[in-house]
C-alpha cells in the first residue's frame, strides 16, 4: 500500500485509513447494488454517500496538499457520481463541489486562481500534475461535462476537451490534429486514462462516463437541430445516438425523435417506422403516440389520429412509477426533462384527454368530445390524489394548455351541440359561481398606457393584471352567451333573451380609453360600435389583449346574432333586425352575421337593402378570410359554427336568382 | 382594557436554559385535552391539561424546530433540526409504558424520557427548515445553497404504512435570496426558520381533514380568486403559501405541484410572489373580520371550515401585511393591501377564531382587531366602505411578557378565547379572554365565584410583579450600559480625531535582556500613558499581540502571533501602566527575529452591553444562541490600536566585547541554552579558560565556524543619501560611524559606539552566534559593481555620467547564515524606512545610466526566477536531488546578498 513516491512522510498512515475508507464504501456499495432488490438501493446508497461527505469533508478540513490530492478527487468524484445517481440529476450543488475541489488542486499546487475563473485551464496547463492525479482530474472532467451537458452548455464541455486532450498530446509528444470544434469528434478522441490495480477505488470509471457523454451529446445534439430547424443535421445526429449503446428508454426516445424529424422532413412513412421502433423499446410510452397523432393529423388520418389520442390517454392514465435511482451515471440521468415545446414531451393525462376531447370537438365527433370533455372536468377537480392529480399544466401557467375557465366553456359548447341543454347550463353556472365576482364593473382599456406592462413593482396581487380581468369578462360573458343558448335550445325564450343580454352588458362594460371623447365629438354612434378604434389602438396594445380584443367583438356579434335569432322567433323581427344591424357593424368581416342581416332583410322584404348587403358580401369573399378565424378560441369557434344558418345556400341562390332578374333585361 | 376580562393560569413549567428561551423555534399545539409542546430543545412534551400531569416526554437526536398533529390519524409530525421530520404515533398503547411507571404525577417531569429511535424518521433530510402536513401530502422545505426547495411526497394511508419515504410527487424550486452564510459556515437562516402554511377555497373537501397544525386556513371564495387567480380557484386548488426569511411571501398551487411532471416544466414553475415584507416572515394567518361571518359562527358552533375574509402576514421586526378584497371606485372587486407597523421585534403570533390577531414581543402580548370598526349594523354601508381595513391598528396589550409560542385552543367556550402561551421562563400558561369584552356587564359574585375571582386576581399580580421587576431590571442594565459607552466614546474620539501631534494616550516599547532563572530572555516593556482628560475604565483591554514573523530558512513554518490582553481597571488621567513581556519563547525556546509587536486598546461591547442585551432580549435568543459572532460576537467592540514596534537582530545584539567594562552582560554562550549547560560552561570557564578554549566549542555551531566560510552579506548605499538623512549623527564623526551609530540607535551599545567612534562592531546574536557588521567609505570611486570579493574601496562607477558615486558599503558576517539573514533584513528594513522618508523629503537621485540599472534589475529578475524553479523543485521531488536544489537555491541567496545591492 504505497501511497505514490511523492507522499509526505507526515501522515502515511491516515491517507492509508481514508483511502481504506474509500475503498470500504465504494465496496459496500457494489454488494448493495448487486445483491439488493430496487427498493432497498436507496437505503444503502444514502448511508454510502453519507459515509463518501464524511470522509470528504474530513479531506478538505485539511490544507490541500498534492500527495492527498488524488484521493482526495477520487473521493470526490465518487460522492458526485453517487450523489448526482441518488437525486435523479445533476445539481448547482454539484457544480460548487467540483469548483470547490478545483480551487483546492490549485491551492496545492501554489498556482494563483486564475482572473479569468477558468480553473480547468489553469489546472491541464500546470506542470504539477501527477499521474496519480489525472486519473481522478479526468473522472471529474466527465462529471463536469455531464453537468454541462444538463445545463445546456456544450460549448464549455468541448473547450475544456480541447485543453484536456492538447495537455494529454502535449505530455506524449504526439502532435493534436486541428482543434475540431465538433464536441462528438472530441469526445469519441477523448481518451481517459485507465485506473491503475493501486488506485483508490472508484465508482465509475471516466471510460464508462465517455461513453454515457457521447451517446447524451449526440442526442442532445439531435434535439437542438430539431428545434431549431436544421433537419438534415438533427437526423444525421440522432442517428448517430440512436446506433450507440443506450438504454431503452432513451432509445425509445431517439426513436420519437427521429419520427418527429422525418415527419418535418416530410418522410411520413419512414417516421412511422420509426415511431414503431419506439414503441417496440418502450412500452407504455406517450411521446410516440402523440407523434403519431400529430403524423396522422398532418397526413388527415382522422381516426388514426383519435386512435393515437385515445391510447395516449390510455398510456398516460398509467401511473408511472417514480424514477428509480440511476447507479451509475447514465444516458437518462444526463438528458434533461423534455420541455413543453419539444417532441418528447407526452403531457399529463389530463392534457391529452384535452387534445382528444378538442379534436373530437373540432373534427365533429361531438359524442365523444362530450364525454371526454366530462371526463377532463371530473379528473380536474376531484381526481383521485394517488394518481398524481394530474392537473399541474393547467395551473403552471404554460402557453400549451388553455386556461381552465376555457375547458369549462368547451365543455358546456359541446354540451349544447349534443343537446344536452341541462348539463351545459350546470357547467356554465359553475364557472360563473366561481369567477363573477372577478369580473370588472368598468374596464378601461389603455388606461395611462403603463397599465398593461407587467409591473414589477412588489408583487402585485395576482388579479391587478388587466388583460386577467379582461379574460374574466369574457369567460363570464361566454358563459352567459352559453346559458342563453341552452335555454334558447331548451324552448325558453325569456330566460334566453335575458341571457344574451346580460352577456352584452357585460361585454359592453370595456371601454377603450379616449373612445369616450371620440363618442362624443363625433355622435356617430353605430361607428363607435365597430371595431376599428380598438384597430387603430392595436400598436399600444400587447399581443394578448389584442387578441382578447377580437375575440371580444366576435363575441359581442355571436351574442347579437343569438338574441336577433331569438327575436325572430318570437317575430320581432324589427328587433331581430336592429341587432343583426348591430351585429355587423360591431365585426364588419364576420360572414355570418351579414348572412342572417341578409336573411331578415330579405323576409322583411327589403329586397334593395338585401341586394345591398349581397353584394358587398360578394365582394368580401372575394377578399381574404379575417386572419384571426384560427386564432379564436375553440369554445367561440364551436359556438359559431352552432349558429351557422342552415338555409344558408337556397337563400343564395334565390338571392343571386333576383339579382340576375332586375340585371338581365 | 382587556385585562379586566382574562384570566390567566399556569400549568406547567418546563426546563429553559439560562438565557430564556428562544423564539422561533419552539412550537405549542393543542387537541382536546392533551397540549404538544416544544420548547426549542430536543424534546417533545405531551401534558394533559385535564389532568395537570405530563404524559410523555420525547427525545429526539437534535433541536426540534417544528411541530404538527393529524388529530385524526393520531400521529404528530416533528421536524427535528439536521436530522428531518419524525413520526410518532399517538396511540395510547404505544405509550402504555410510560402510564404504568408514571406514579409521580406531581412532578414536572415523568420518570422516563422516550428516546426516539431513527426508526419513525419518516424524512431523513439534513437541510429541511419547515414542513406542513395536509392530510396524505407532507410539503417540506429544504435549504440549498442558492435556493429553497419545495418537496411533496405522499404519505402512505393504511395499516401497512411501512416508516419509509412515500413516494415524492414533485419539487419545486424558489429563487429567493438566501442570506450569505455566518462566519462560522452555519446558514444564517437557522436564525429565522421559514413559514410554510396552506391556504384552501372553501369547499376543496378533497383537502379537508380536521388538521391540527400552525398552517391551515379556508379563505372566502372572493379573497381566494383575487389573490390566486380564476384557475386555481376554479380548480379548487389549495395554495401553499410560504414565508421566507428574506421577507418574500409565495404561493403556489398545491395542485399544480401534484404530478410529476412539475419537477421537470423548467422555466414555467406556478410560483408567484405575492408581496415582499423586506424582513423575516415568522407568521402567516387568516382572520375572519366581517361581522356577518362572526355572527354566523355565534349560531353554528365553531368550525374550522369557516372561511376567513383577511389574509395577514407578519414580519419579525413589526411590519405586517393584510389582505382583503375591496370594491374600487368603479365597483370591481380588488384586493385591498395594507401594511402596518407594529413595535417588534414580533417573536411569534396567531390568529383566533375571529378577527383579531394575537402577537408577541419581549415585553408585551398584544392583541390587535382588524375588524373595521364602523359602528354602523348595515350590512350595504360596509359594503360601500372605501377602505375595508383599518387604517391604523390599535393593540392591546395583554400584560403577559416574552411569550415565545402561542396557539389558540378550540377548547374555548362560546365568547371567549383561550391563548395557550409558552413564555420565554419555559412556563406554560393559558390565558382565557373574554371576546365580547367592550361591555363588561356587572356579574353578581357568589362565594365559588369570589374564591375564583381572586385566584384569578392574585395570579394577575404575580404577573404583573413579576412583569415590573423585569422591566426595572431591563432599564437599569440600558443605564448602566449607556453611561459605559458614553465614556468609551469620549475616549475613541480623542484616539482617534488629533491626529497630528502626540496621542493623548500612547504606548511606547522599548526592549531589554534581562536575566530570569538563569536564562537570558529578551523582554519587551510596553508602557500605556493616559494624558488624555478622561480615564479607561471597566470595559477596556490593553491588547499586546506579538507576531513572530515566520523564519526565511524553514519552509512550512506559518507566522504565528500571541495575544496578551491585560484588563485596564482603571486608569486615570496622567497615570502610567508598564506591562513586561518575555519575548519569542516559542516552543522550541528559540527567538524568531523580527517580532512584531503592536499595542490596542480594546472595548468589549459584548461585556458591556452584552448583559443589558441578553437579559431583555434573551427572547430573541436566535441572535446569540445560534450565532453570536454574527451580532455580537465576543471580538466585537471598539479597537483603538495604538501603535506597533518591531524588534529585530539589530535590537538584540549584545557586543560582550565592547560593553566588559560598562555593562554586565551575563552568561556570554548561547542565552537560551539549557541553564545546567550554562553552569557547567561557566564553572569550567573559571576552572581554566585556556583549557576551555580547547574543548568547549565542539558543537555544530563551531565545526560550521571552522569549515564553513562564514555568510556575508553586503548593502551599498549612496553616501549623499545617507549624508541627508543622517544629519544628526553626522554632525561631529565621519559618516561610517554615524552609520554604525544609526543603525544601532535603539541597542544599548549605542553609547559605546559613540564614544569610542567606531565603524566595526562584533556582536553576538542571541542564539549566540557571532556577528560582525562593518561599515566602509569609498573615498573615491574604482571598484566594479559586480565584483565579488573583499574590496575595501567601493563606490559605484559607471552608473551615473557625472562619475563614480560616494557609497557605503555595511557589511554583515555571520557563520549562522540564519543570524546573517536577521541582520541584513533588519538593515534593509531601515534603510527602507530611511529611503521612504527621505523621497517624502523630496532629495532628487543622481542622474543614472538606465541601462546600467536595467541590467542589474533583469540580473536580479534571473535569480528571482531561478530562485522560484528552485523552491517549486523543493516542494516537489525526494530527498536526494532536492538536497542538491537547497544548495543551489543557498547559493542563489548568497548572489543575491553579496554584494549587488545599491541603494542611491
């Protein structure tokens, strides 16, 4: 047991102790780790790594020094390696550890820190370094680079390579070749040392980490092409990540991606196959299934594309189990969490029954939509807690999920379409009960200009943002606009036509500022009425309140077009009259609006002011379709395709014939 | 006030250590009949009030910090400090054993004290600071070192609950600022544990379960939906809230953190901040402030469900923040936040069943309404109220100090509260309040009630007195400490504002060899002088700290310093103190020249100030318990250093050749040797001193003498230099000998040398090592810079156009090559001083050839390099070639001294 030639005579005997120590662990653990069932492994590896921060903590009480420096690292490396294995990731903890452990190499070495804060440079460039140390310095260059790696910073893992492997050449006199920028072409040169039979035991050696490196890099790699776009490079690396050694978890992932790509790439059949391989590598996996949903959906396979949600939902529905602990280091510990935005990212059960749910609604198959959409609500409120609750996306605020008043008035929309009237009415009391005390009294758009802007000032109450308090409006008037068309769908007019109004009212409560003295000066009151002051204002608006603002037209012309509908039902149709009028002016590109104007106008037998409106409409369709229509949310779509008019193409047709008659002779 | 209508009675006292109790940490629960009491030790009291006995004592392996019941489940929740959060199970046959040994049922304390075994450690985590429990869900919060994570784990229902973590739903992670850690690396956020509770919409059944714990409140529908958004409120998603020590207030949704996937979605985390107090959290409640709620609960008995329609958040030193929903002027509904200011620091508070808020400080309880007092029945009237909330608050005071926990017992009758409040002494107490007190109605006593009335009086009284004596006793110790300060202020400000001219009150240090049992030590005098008007008094410190500067020649050795700290009772003004100090008696006996030596005056703070602090405030023991040197460490005080001295080689030559006549110099051999070897050295030299010539120096010191050449070392500096600054010496002897005369101004040789006019000294080191120093002219400029050798004419020639520079050349020799080091390091360390006074003066340097200069520099830059090769290869390669590198590296030194320094 010599502990290295340079060893000070002061204190043989404890390095001896500590490196039996070390040793005693590491060796403790391997038995754990082999004869243990997975459920016992964190017991151990909490009372391992206890153990590996003593000793460490003992090591660095001392004053570095070079003869204890390699055992020292390893013992540090190996705390990492079990650390970073026992929490499921690498942390900023784990980084300040190996900065710190750094520091002290240079301490002993009696080299300045460096101005600069590279200390990896400062170290690989320092003539003190012993054989002995690098083995330990380059398991650590691997832990660095996994924590890198994680973190997002390639670019530091392939410079600190590169001055790893120019002091590696530089010591066996073999000239490096130019300095590749490529971080897999430099890990796959990247050659660590081997432990030596004497060396202080290590937990997992830097060769085993290289390869859990590259195998991450590459597919990392892959994933940042694909996101930003550059197809080509993103297939060639995931390839290359998809032929290394990886596990089959990630293999199923690499897979996904690599059907994501093809599909972007346009190679539907070839994503498929891949998709399948994915699935084949892990079952019960719902990134490969919502590819395929989404390769279905492009090529306009409907069902199969239900089919993909459905089992998605199915998979989802499957509580997963908890990561077990990783020991040692691999590709799966290193590859961060999939975000919302990117391809692996399957979702909660939750939001993929909500994707079903909104297709089904969006693709007409309402029964099921209504279901599903019950289902959703059911699992949001009262899901049971040990299936994990899985309604985190909807309060995390993200941008791939609506709001959760929105699922409530897509529910109620579908009700109504299946005509299941009494059902949408409790929805939509439900969401009022909760929300009409947050509605506004008076909402001043653009009031002092500041107001919009997201003030840091400390911390306002949540509900101060306007653009919240404008959302609340319109949920409350939707909910509203809904109830009237239950009771309309219901044969109860009254209650109907106080719904409808009630949501006018309501949205008639936001006023744009400065709109009140153009109202005034100008008199014009049916202009006022129309959108194009909010238009002009559009600049000073963000994005979300201007489209807050469309919708909020689009809205107040449904609910005009509902009640005119039930005016004429009642036969009021001067009523019904003045609130097509009404409607058409307040969302002049709305087709459907002109389209009952036209049709009342028509009955009314004012059949120049009809021929008026025909053709002004026939000029429009001519023009582009409002740029919005996609935008608008699902619940508002699905309430105005509800109120299409039916008799849509003989009132045309009867329309074209009379304009013909007068024009012929 | 409020006193006229409570009542107050001791139940327990418990043990405290001798400062008080701390606030923060300890926690008082209560259910039914049984109270759960912590009081920041590491043990856990069960006492039954029914019964007046203490049911069960807990010990755990470390401070406990925080307690929670699940009334239902029977089972109390600890976070004990470093170590996690504990299970215990309340069952009564788990404590049979203790019921059946414990027949001392007056005692304070049972026979027994449990010890808690690892085992019901349900969350081994070493960082947890805080926990709330709501009903299957543990949320814990766990210090990082940049960040405050939030963790849920599940924990298993059932009989088959195995004591194993249940499985972890998600983690969450705030990026609040963590106080820098103390100086001793303990966080300082043990000082202020963060505050973690759980506020629900009314109505989230899933969530409800009559928990027991210091967190946990229903909020009313339209206060919920404000502060926390239509989502959470449509899903029905109770909302942590947690305070931090930095004083940030956040919520997040408890929903949100229920699945998995939270751990990952990065950047799009539910935190929100909800206001910033700017001081540490240490309380979060709810109150219940509309009338119409509180008349509803006279009907319905009192349930936990009852929403409250005020939110409030409590900071340590007295800002607090309420919430509450208002209508503005255009009728929306806002919430309404306002902040006060309370006297703090708060040490713990709660809230009751209504709308009033129950805090503590050191020396008062005080209970504050936030209920608005409009006095108007009409429900529409408070509607239209502008401002919902009071706009100040006016406590009332309780008259029960230094409280350092409180709870509010449900076990109150209807109209009264009852506070369980554990002081400060570690005395338990309940103080029972009647809560329609505004009209104290005129009670008929009987007899049972007079016996009652005065119970209740005479308690009072204890109260009270005991109050006033504290009180009294806080007030004096202020005095006292106050008039301390004035008078160390005085003092500092005439230290430290004259800087010119003398200080009004000095130290001056001046060195000696003196004789103490038989051996030669070397002792410094300091002596303090008070001119100044005013006297030091009780509180100040004379500090001598004696560094001894680390040796050249030894590697490894570290300078190391002592301190000698002298209490100056009393010294008043034109009074003297002389301290005696032996000089560099390291371990070894050896005197490691130069020594520092530097005088102060210190000012404990903690002495003075110290008592008055801990006995008042001994409450928010957090500062001095935890960390004191943060706050008032035992070094903090007022330091007025009044000067340094070296003594160096020069100082403690003693010249025996010189001074037989004058001087007695004792023993001449080594003074530090051994006191027999002396002896016998000194009889044998009586004996026969020519026999003694032959066999006393056999020693290692002689042998080096015979065969090692002796070290030299030479410095030459310009005669015009030392001319300028030698005025005084110069006056009547050549310049060698003013030079000699100078460089030993502060030996007592220095007369000698006077008189006899001398330029060449033999001295003898204290180790007792010979040194010669000698002091040369150079008439007229010849020599060569860069000879080497014994040249007795030197002047520097070809540096300056103008001809040869005069110089002197001191010369120093010594067959210790230590010794010759000393020496040259104190005559450059004068010159220095010397150089540096004489640029102040403004004396302009001959003209000089610039590339003479530079070559000399560039050779002395060569050896410095080489120097360094040499001391890097030391450190690094075995013995062999690293002997060969010392000798090298010796000779290098040599180079360097001898004789190539010029100072012009």
């Amino acid at each position: 047991m010599s502990p290295g030639p340079t060893a000070p005579q002061a204190h043989p005997g404890c390095l001896r102790l500590w490196r039996e120590e070390n040793d005693q662990l590491v060796g403790q653990w391997k038995v754990a780790a082999q004869h243990s069932g997975q459920s016992l492994k964190p017991q151990a590896a909490h009372h391992v790594l206890d153990g590996l921060r003593g000793l460490l903590h003992r090591l660095q009480g001392l004053p570095s020094a070079l003869s204890v420096l390699p055992l020292e690292l390893t013992v540090l490396a190996n705390t990492l390696t079990l650390g970073a294995g026992l929490t499921q990731r690498f942390m900023k903890d784990h980084a300040l550890d190996i900065h710190r452990g750094l520091e002290r190499v240079l301490d002993a070495m009696g080299v300045p820190l460096p101005q600069s804060g590279d200390l990896w440079k400062a170290i690989f460039q320092s003539p003190f370094i012993t054989p002995e140390m690098l083995l330990p310095l380059h398991l650590l260059v691997g832990l660095q680079g996994a924590l890198w790696l994680t973190d997002n910073h390639p670019g530091d893992l392939a410079r600190l390579l590169c001055t790893v492997m120019r002091s590696q050449y530089k010591e066996s006199g073999v000239p490096l070749l130019e300095p590749t920028e490529d971080l897999l072409s430099l890990l796959s040169m990247w050659d660590p040392p081997i432990g030596e039979l004497d060396a202080p035991v290590i937990l997992q050696d830097a060769r085993s980490l290289r390869d859990v490196l590259l195998t991450t890099a590459a597919f990392l790699q892959g994933l940042h092409e694909l996101h930003v776009g550059n197809l080509l490079l993103a297939l060639s690396s995931l390839q290359k990540a998809a032929l290394s050694l990886c596990p089959r978890p990630v293999l199923a992932q690499v897979h996904t991606a690599l059907g994501a790509c093809l599909r972007k790439m346009g190679h539907p059949q070839r994503a498929l196959l891949h998709l399948l391989e994915a699935l084949k590598a892990g079952p019960g996996q719902g990134p490969p299934l919502l590819e395929a949903a989404r390769l279905y959906r492009q090529l306009g396979h409907t069902t199969a594309e239900l089919d993909s949600l459905r089992l998605l939902v199915e998979a989802l529905s499957i509580p997963q189990d908890s990561r077990p602990p990783l020991f040692p280091i691999g590709v799966e510990l290193l590859i961060p969490p999939p975000s919302p935005a990117s391809c692996l990212y399957a979702g909660t059960q939750s939001q993929a029954r909500y994707l079903l749910a909104s297709r089904c609604l969006q693709t007409g198959r309402n029964g099921e939509a209504v279901e599903q959409y019950l289902d959703l609500l059911a699992l949001l409120l009262d899901g049971p807690m040990s299936q994990g609750m899985p309604c985190s996306v909807f309060l995390s605020g993200g941008s791939q999920v609506p709001r959760v008043p929105e699922v409530f008035l897509e529910t109620a929309v579908a009700l109504i379409i299946v005509g299941r009237f009494h059902d949408s009415l409790t929805v939509c009391e439900e969401l009022l009960s909760r929300i009409v005390l947050l509605v506004p009294q008076k909402l001043w758009l653009g009031q002092g200009g500041a107001s919009f802007k997201s003030s840091l000032s400390p911390a306002p109450p949540l509900s101060e943002n306007p653009s919240e308090r404008l959302c609340c409006l319109l949920w409350a008037s939707a909910a509203h606009l809904f109830q009237g068309q239950a009771h309309a769908g219901l044969g109860a007019r009254k209650e109907a036509l106080e719904e409808f109004s009630r949501c006018l009212e309501l949205l008639f409560r936001v006023q744009p500022m400065g709109r009140a003295v153009d109202q005034d000066a100008g008199g014009d009151k049916g202009q006022g009425l129309n959108g194009d002051v909010v238009s002009s204002n559009e600049d000073e608006f963000p994005s979300e309140i201007c489209l807050s603002m469309k919708v909020l037209q689009r809205l107040k012309a449904v609910a005009l077009i509902s009640r005119g509908l039930e005016w004429v039902a009642e036969g009021q149709d001067a009523r019904a009259l003045q609130d097509f009028l009404l409607g058409v002016q307040v969302c002049p590109g709305y087709r459907n609006a002109s389209l009952h104007l036209l049709h009342v106008l028509w009955r009314l037998e004012r059949k120049d002011d009809a021929i008026a409106i025909y053709q002004k409409l026939e000029s429009e369709a001519d023009q582009q379709q409002d740029d919005s229509e996609g935008l608008l949310p699902q619940y508002l779509e699905s309430c105005m395709n509800c109120i299409g008019i039916t008799e849509q193409e003989s009132l045309l047709q009867e329309l074209r014939k009379s304009l013909q008659r007068p024009s012929s002779p | 006030m409020a006193e006229d209508n409570q009542r107050v009675d001791y139940l327990a006292g418990f043990c405290c250590p001798v400062g008080g109790l701390a606030a923060g940490k300890p926690r008082v629960l209560c259910h039914e009949s049984e109270i759960y009491l912590s009081n920041g030790s590491e043990f856990v009291y069960i006492y039954n009030q029914e019964g007046k006995l203490l049911n069960a004592v807990y010990r755990f392996p470390d401070q406990v910090w925080h307690l929670e019941l699940l009334a239902l489940r029977r089972e109390l929740y600890v976070l004990c400090a470093r170590n996690g959060i504990y299970c215990l199970s309340l069952d009564p046959q788990s404590r049979l054993v203790n019921q059946t040994d414990g027949e001392d049922k007056e005692g304070d304390f049972p026979s027994s004290v449990f010890p808690v075994d690892s085992d019901s450690c349900v969350f081994p985590d070493a960082t947890l600071c805080a926990f709330t429990v709501l009903n299957d869900i543990i949320i814990t919060l766990a210090q990082g070192p940049s960040k405050w994570r939030m963790r849920l784990f599940e924990q298993p229902q059932g009989s088959d609950r195995d004591p194993r973590p249940g499985s972890q739903f998600s983690e969450v992670e705030f990026s609040t600022c963590i106080l820098p850690s103390g100086s001793n690396g303990k966080p300082l956020a043990s000082r202020f544990l963060p505050v973690l509770c759980c506020a629900s919409p009314p109505g989230s059944s899933v969530f409800h379960t009559p928990w027991c714990s210091s967190g946990g409140f229903v909020l009313e529908e339209t206060l919920f939906g404000l502060l926390f958004g239509a989502d959470a409120a449509l899903l029905e998603s109770p909302m942590i809230l947690c305070g931090f020590p930095d004083g940030q207030l956040c919520c997040v949704p408890l929903k949100a953190l229920l699945s998995p996937e939270m751990a990952l979605a990065g950047p799009e985390t539910p935190v929100k901040i909800l206001h910033h107090l700017e001081e540490p959290v240490v309380f979060i409640g709810a109150l219940r402030t509309d009338p119409r709620i509180l008349e509803d609960m006279d009907e319905k008995p009192l349930n936990e469900d009852t929403s409250c329609d005020c939110m409030v958040a409590v900071g340590h030193y007295g800002k607090m923040m309420a919430i509450k929903s208002s209508r503005e002027e255009g009728g929306n509904l806002v919430p309404e936040l306002r902040e006060y200011y309370i006297r703090g620091p708060i040490l713990c508070a709660a809230c009751g069943v209504g709308s009033r808020m129950y805090y503590s400080t050191h020396s008062d309880l005080s209970v504050v309404d936030l209920a608005c007092n409009s006095n108007s029945s009409d429900p529409e009237k408070i509607d239209n109220t502008q401002g919902v909330l009071p706009p100040v608050l006016s406590p009332a005071s309780l008259s029960i100090c230094s409280v350092v926990t409180l709870s509010v017992s449900s076990r109150a009758p209807k109209g009264e509260a009852e506070l369980l409040a554990l002081s400060a002494k570690g005395r338990l107490m309940t103080c029972s309040l009647d809560l329609s007190s505004e009209d104290s109605r005129p009670v008929r006593m009987t007899t049972g009630k007079v016996g009652q009335k005065i119970k209740e009086l005479l308690s009072g009284i204890g109260n009270v007195s005991e109050r006033v004596s504290f009180l009294k006793k806080a007030v004096d110790q202020r005095n006292r400490a106050l008039t301390c300060l004035n008078e160390a202020m005085n003092v500092s400000c005439a230290l430290l504002s004259n800087r010119e001219g003398p200080k009004p009150i000095s130290c001056t240090t001046t060195t000696a060899w003196s004789r103490f049992q038989l051996r030669d030590v070397l002792t410094a005098t300091c002596l303090l002088e008070n001119s100044s008007d005013y006297s030091l008094d009780q509180g100040w410190t004379f500090c001598i700290q004696v560094f001894t500067s680390s040796c050249a020649l030894e590697v490894d050795s570290v300078g190391s310093a002592i301190t000698y700290t002298i209490p100056v009772d009393q010294l008043t003004p034109g009074s003297k103190r002389e301290v005696t100090l032996p000089l560099g008696s390291n371990e070894n006996g050896k005197l490691d020249l130069p020594v520092t030596i530097s005088c102060a005056l210190f000012y404990s703070l903690k002495e003075i100030l110290g008592s008055a602090l801990t006995s008042s405030d001994s409450l928010d023991a957090p500062f001095f318990d935890d960390c004191p040197p943060d706050i008032l460490p035992d070094r903090d005080g007022i330091f007025l250093p009044l000067g340094e001295y070296t003594v160096d080689m020069l100082q403690c030559l003693r010249f025996p050749s010189l001074a037989v006549a004058e001087v007695q110099v004792p023993g001449l051999p080594s003074p530090t040797s051994d006191p027999v070897k002396t002896f016998l050295e000194a009889s044998r030299g009586q004996v026969d001193p020519e026999h003694m010539k032959n066999i006393e120096p056999m020693g290692p010191d002689f042998l080096r003498a015979k065969y090692l050449p002796p070290s030299v070392a030479s410095v030459k500096v310009s005669s015009e230099l030392l001319k300028n600054a030698l005025k005084e010496y110069c006056s009547e002897v050549p310049l060698c000998c003013a030079t000699l005369q100078w460089l030993l101004a502060e030996n007592s040789i220095v007369d000698i040398v006077k008189t006899q006019v001398l330029t060449e000294v033999q001295g003898v080191a204290p180790d007792g090592n010979d040194i010669h120093l000698l002091v040369r002219e150079a008439r007229n400029g010849l020599a060569h810079l860069f000879l080497q050798g014994n040249l007795y004419q030197v002047a520097v020639t070809e540096l300056c156009p103008a001809g040869p520079i005069q110089a002197v050349e001191i010369q120093m020799e010594s067959p210790s090559l230590a010794n010759m080091c000393r020496v040259h390091h104190a005559v450059i360390r004068r010159i220095q001083v010397m150089i540096m006074e004489q640029a102040a003066q403004g004396s302009n340097p001959p003209d000089l050839r610039v590339q003479y200069l530079r070559q000399i520099h560039a050779n002395h830059e060569m050896l410095l390099k080489e120097v360094q090769l040499l001391r890097d290869r030391l450190c690094v390669e075995d013995d062999a070639s690293a002997s060969a590198a010392a000798e090298k590296l010796l000779q290098v030194y040599k180079q360097l001294r001898n004789p190539s320094l010029i100072l012009l």
